[in-house]
C-alpha cells in the first residue's frame, strides 16, 4: 500500500452509505422454480467519483457511486455467447466519506475506490441480494466475502435450499446514527 493511500485512509471517515435506485424482478419463472443448470453471474462496476472540496463549515468529502448486479441465468438454449436470463437484482450503492485534511491525488482516490468503499459496500450489497432473492421467491442467493484478492470480478453461489411460499425474510436490526 502507498504511502497516500494509507493516509488517506488513517484521515477518511464514513458519513453515508444509501442506495440510489435498484431493480429486483424476475424474467423466467418457470426456469426458476425448474432450478436445474441454474448459474449465477454477478458483476459490479464503479459508476462515478464526485470529490467536493473543503468548505469552512464542511471537510472535503468523497462519494463513490457503484453498480452492482447479479443475474441468475439458465442453461443456453440458442446462442452460447448470450445466457438464458431467469431475473436479475441490481442496484447502485454510495459511499460518502469527509476527509480530514487535504485531499490526495487522483489516483489515491481512484485506489481507495476499488479496495475500501468496495469493502464498505460489500455487506450491503450482500444483504440486498439475500433478502431480494427471498422476497422473490428464489432460491436463496448467498454473496460471498468480499476479498481483496478478488476485486475485478467476484461470483456469488447459489444456495440449494428452496424458500417456501409462506417464509417471510428474517427481521433486521436498524442501526441509527446519531
């Protein structure tokens, strides 16, 4: 880890992270509830950096803005190259960090946006897509850790368990900021 980053991070805190939209639906029921040759592909793309500058009543602030999807997929039919689509959940997630001092280089920031706001958003995201996946009456899908080694392109695994008709998603604490 350079120098910049690490004092980047020792002078970064998080102030937000919130959901900006997301699309939960389900293309190919039948193909679902089937199960068979199921795969999950899953992808997640950094959409944009906004850095705001020090103000006198505000710290410089950076917000990173991520896409991030998954899409369960059947066996190919037709064309190989394009998967059979049985629904997808996507959704875009950012982070808001104030920075205390200056704010560093642009490649710093872009650095800091691959491996710790990824890390920051990655247990919302996999909350999103295991509750998604209940409501829709999918099978469970279960993200993994995120892991550093990992960064450009992680998979997700799907659970063999079936989620019956009556099962309603589990009750989650709220955390409040004070």
């Amino acid at each position: 880890m350079n120098e910049s980053l690490r004092d980047l991070l020792n002078g970064v805190e998080l102030l937000d992270i919130h959901m900006d939209g997301f699309v939960a639906r389900t293309d190919d029921r039948a193909l679902i509830r089937q199960g068979e040759g199921l795969r999950l592909l899953g992808t997640h793309n950094r959409d944009h950096i906004t850095i705001r500058p020090a103000t006198e009543e505000t710290s410089a602030q950076i917000e990173v803005r991520y896409a991030m999807g998954v899409m369960l997929a059947g066996p190919v039919r037709d064309n190989p190259e394009e998967p059979t689509k049985a629904g997808v959940i996507e959704c875009h997630m950012v982070a808001t960090y104030a920075v205390s001092g200056s704010l560093p280089d642009h490649q710093t920031i872009e650095d800091f946006a691959q491996t710790s706001v990824l890390f920051n958003l990655w247990p919302y995201w996999r909350q999103f897509v295991q509750e998604s996946s209940m409501r829709l009456q999918w099978p469970i899908i279960r993200i993994p850790l995120f892991k550093f080694t990992h960064t450009m392109h992680p998979t997700a695994s799907v659970s063999k368990e079936s989620p019956s008709r009556t099962r309603k998603p589990p009750n989650r604490a709220r955390i409040s900021r004070a």
